[in-house]
C-alpha cells in the first residue's frame, strides 16, 4: 500500500526523490528561484547530490512525452527537476543559496515569448 | 589597458574627449529624473516591442512606458500596418484594453461601451442621443507616433518627432539586415532594480569589472591571458548608439556535472549555429556585427540610445530594457530570443538552466547597480570617476546631458 500511495506523487522507479516533493508543487521558475533562495545550501546540495545521477532515467522516462502533456507525478518529477536547474547555479557556481551581494529574497519573472515558448 | 582594447578605431581617443566624472545626482536626485523625464524619454524614440510580439493581422498587445506612465495599445490593422494609442477612451478616460494580448477587430470600452476600430476610428456611441456635441472625427484613440525598424516597434511621445532613421543615424544602415526575426522564440523576465537606470546601460560599457565581479560566472568563460581586464574591442559610435565586440576564451568548457548535461543537450544546435556563423549567416554572421573577425567571437555588445541593449551571441541575442520610475528605481525587461524553441523536456530543462544562468549574470550587475544607489544617496555632493577604459560612459552619460539640454533635436542629431 505504501509503495501505491508514493506512486501518485512521482512515477514509479523514483521514490528516493520523495523527499524533494515540495520542488514538484512549483510552477514557475520564478518560484523555484525564490525557493532556492530561501534554502540553506547544504539542503541545495542534498537535493542536487540526489537529482543530478538521476538525470539521465529522468529523461528517458519523460522525453517519451510530448512537452505540455504531462500531468500528475510525471508534471511533479518535471517540475522537480527544473528545481535544478536554479539548484545547481548555487551548488556548482556560487557556492552559496543567493547570488553574491543581491537582497534576498529577489522576484524575477518570467514568461515565455514566441511561438512555441519553452514550457517553464 | 592591454594593446588589443585599441583596435581599429578612434572611438576610444574621443571618447576620452568626454568627462571623467559625474556627478551622484545624476543618479540619486529626483529633479534630475523629472528633467531625464520630460525632455529625454517624452522625446526619444524607444523601443518597445518587436513585430513578432503582434505577428498577425488585428493581433494586439498592451505595451508601457513606466517613466512617464503611458499605458498604450501596440494594434496591427488588417492591411498589416502597425499602430499605437494610448490605452484610453475618450469618453471618460477608462484604460479599455483589459487584456496583455488578443486579436480583436474593434475595441469596446467595458464601462459604456464605446466602440473603436483598430484604426483608432471611435464607431459608436450608445445613446448617441445624449453625445451629439461630441464630433467623432475628433474622439478617436490618441494616437502615438510609432514607426518599425528591422522588426523593432519604436514609439516617441513627442507631437512632430524627428524621423526614426535621423535618430537611428549609421545605427539604422549598419544593422538594418541582422536577421533578428529568425529568433522569434524565448523568454522575458522582468523585475524592479531598486537603482538608477543609466548604472545599468554603464554596467554593459566596460569589460573592467568582469574579472572581479563575474569571476564566477562569466569571467572563465571570456578571460584570456592578453586581455586581463576584457577591454572592448573594435567600439564603433553609431551617432547617439554604439558598439563594441567581446571574444571568449577558446579553452573553456564546462566541469561540473549539470552545466556538462546541459552542454551536451544544446551541443548538436550550438555547433550548428557556429557553423551557421562561420558561413556569415544567421544573426551573427552578418558583416555588420565582429566586424574586426576576432577569432572565438562571444558578443556583439550594441547600445540602443537611450535605454535599450542588444546584445549579440553566436546562437542567440539578449535584448534589455531599463526604464526609470525614479532617481533610485528602474523597471526592467530583459528578453532571451533563441532561433527554435526546445522540442523535448530535457531540451526545456537545458534552456531554464541557461536563462537562469543568464539572470544570475546579470543579478550580479543589478546588485552592483542597486550597492551603487546606496552609496552615491549617501554622499550626494560626491561623483563617480570613469577610467580610460569606460570611455562609453563617458560618451553615454555626456550623451544624455546634450540630449536634456537640446531644444532642437535635428541639429543635435546632425553635430554628432
């Protein structure tokens, strides 16, 4: 029963990132770089030791979809690994949450323009 | 300052014509954003938007200039032609285009219901009855002078503004066929920069602060051993607008384990647009742009007068908005445009890697700017000093003052 109820928040195969859940609630990159922001670095590092290894499984589970199709704990595991993308500027280059010098915390946001626009 | 930084023009000499000071009220003192205000950006051609952001007939966007608080309506008619009105009815002054973006071939004000073709024609008035004083000839949307350059929508306040391509001057010939439109896809972010506008347009004229400030971030990337202090190479003043190329650092490549992910998922399209480049195609082989040929060409750093940056990159450009609300607050928009939008999720998880490195770069610039704000407030009879090799802000802030002081704009235009 356990290994069920886990499976409705990320896809099965993915369990030992259930406890990231909170980065597959955010919807916006504005708010994955909000929560970065807010997170000690050695939670980003956690995070990031966990979901770096796993990217490769993470796309071939997910690039069998059609970008703007996913929903439920694929749109979750998605929405989690776009989470490092902001993760990984502090872990890999600034050593550090927040961008050297800047207040925290510092809103930017973003919206996609074109045809086509990247799903963010 | 290192041999290569004087390539090829005397762009650096004369700028060194222009001050090496300037003084902290020109940044802190809201007098001087009035004066900025009201006789700058209520009578320069801005740029605001890009045709693609209105690609179809009747398609509509709502556009803003914060500095002087016009709300406006960016329309294209069915004949394809652009316009631009203040987003106003006549009636009782109700900004009628609720929407950021449409495609409507009238528009009707949700308060009484007045009706306006998209040629900005007032069509009709329920209870015309009660209206029969109000000629409609003379009732329409007010108009705002709009005129398109290489896809850029520009729009000027003023009420008989000089010519676009007088203000554009060489700018306008030297740049007219970059293919901007075959990078129609991306991302805008915006955000408020508690500082002062000019301080962002002068953190884009110097390589000096790379190595100390971006050591991080973009200094690997562009460092090499003969040009410590990344001058520009080959600035070119284009009458009020400039240009200056930056090279990169041949050897760099990624370590760390997601900028190697991400490499490696743009790494097909990259080398396709560099090969692109090499073939003097796309937006980056265009003759106008490295003119000098340097060898690992990164960016084409071009000053769109007064508060916009283009910046040029052998896949991509980045255009930058910085629009004062005060001395010390700048709205600001800063789009990525790319030539296809990513196809997969691991390609939209390489592009949000890459837009928020871009944005980290850049947020390093903003807290500079925002640090600066603090510290010239506190010392208002104090000054910032330009070294020999920020000789665009020089020219950029001596720019500006002429521009303020000028009652005739055409002259000014011609004595550049």
């Amino acid at each position: 029963m356990e290994v069920a109820a886990e499976t409705k928040i990320l896809p099965s195969g993915f369990a030992d990132l259930l406890q990231f859940r909170e980065w597959g609630e955010l919807e916006t990159q504005a708010d994955r770089y909000l929560k970065r922001q807010t997170t000690a670095l050695d939670a980003l590092q956690e995070f990031y030791d966990a979901v770096t290894p796993r990217l490769p499984a993470i796309f071939a589970l997910l690039d069998s979809r059609a970008p703007g199709s996913l929903a439920g704990p694929e749109e979750r595991l998605f929405r989690m690994t776009l989470g490092l993308a902001e993760v990984a500027q502090a872990v890999e280059t600034f050593h550090q949450s927040t961008v050297p010098h800047m207040r925290s915390p510092h809103r930017v946001d973003m919206r996609t323009i074109g045809p086509n626009g990247a799903i963010l | 300052m290192s041999a290569i930084g004087t390539l090829e023009t005397g762009a650096l000499q004369s700028g060194l014509d222009f001050p090496a000071t300037m003084p902290a009220t020109l940044s802190t003192d809201d007098a001087n954003f009035a004066r900025e205000r009201d006789r700058l950006f209520r009578r320069t051609w801005l740029a605001i938007a890009r045709v693609e952001d209105v690609p179809a007939p009747y398609d509509f966007m709502r556009f803003a200039i914060p500095t002087v608080g016009t709300a406006g309506i960016l329309v294209r008619d069915g004949d394809g032609f652009l316009r631009a009105f203040h987003n106003k009815c006549s009636h009782r002054g109700v900004a009628l285009v609720c929407e950021d973006r449409g495609n409507a071939t009238s528009f009707r004000c949700p308060y009484h219901a007045w009706l306006y073709g998209v040629d900005g024609v007032l069509r009709g008035i329920p209870d015309s009855g009660s209206f029969q004083h109000v000629v409609r000839a003379e009732n329409g949307l007010k108009p705002i002078a709009c005129e398109t350059w290489n896809g850029f929508v520009f729009v000027n306040l003023a009420q008989n503004p000089v010519p676009l391509l007088d203000f554009l001057g060489p700018f306008g010939d030297l740049f007219e066929t970059i293919p901007f439109h075959e990078y129609p896809t991306g991302v805008e972010m915006t955000q408020t920069v508690q500082g002062n506008w000019k301080g962002m347009i002068d953190a884009s004229g110097e390589g000096y602060h790379i190595s100390s400030l971006h050591r991080s971030t973009l200094h690997p990337q562009v460092a090499v051993i003969e040009n410590p202090f990344q001058d520009f190479h080959d600035p070119r003043y284009l009458g009020l607008h400039t240009t200056a190329t930056l090279g990169r650092n041949p050897e760099w490549l990624p370590t760390t384990p997601v900028a190697r992910f991400v490499l490696e998922t743009i790494q097909q399209d990259y080398l396709e647009d560099l090969r692109r480049m090499e073939a003097k195609q796309g937006i980056a082989g265009a003759p106008a742009i490295n003119r000098i040929n340097l060898p690992n060409f990164q960016i084409e750093a071009i000053t769109l007068f007064p508060n916009s940056l283009i910046q040029i990159i052998p896949n991509s450009y980045l255009w930058m908005q910085y629009w004062p609300t005060a001395a010390g607050r700048t709205e600001t928009s800063i789009r990525l445009y790319g030539r296809k939008a990513p196809q997969t999720h691991r390609e939209i998880f390489a592009a949000a890697h890459i837009q928020a490195q871009a944005r980290d770069v850049i947020t390093e610039d903003i807290a500079m700017v925002e640090l600066q704000q603090i510290g010239l407030t506190s010392d208002p009879e104090g000054q910032q000093i330009f070294g020999g090799s920020e000789y665009l802000l020089r020219r950029f802030n001596n720019l500006i003052a002429r521009f303020i002081q000028a009652d005739d704009l055409s002259k000014m235009l011609q004595d550049l």
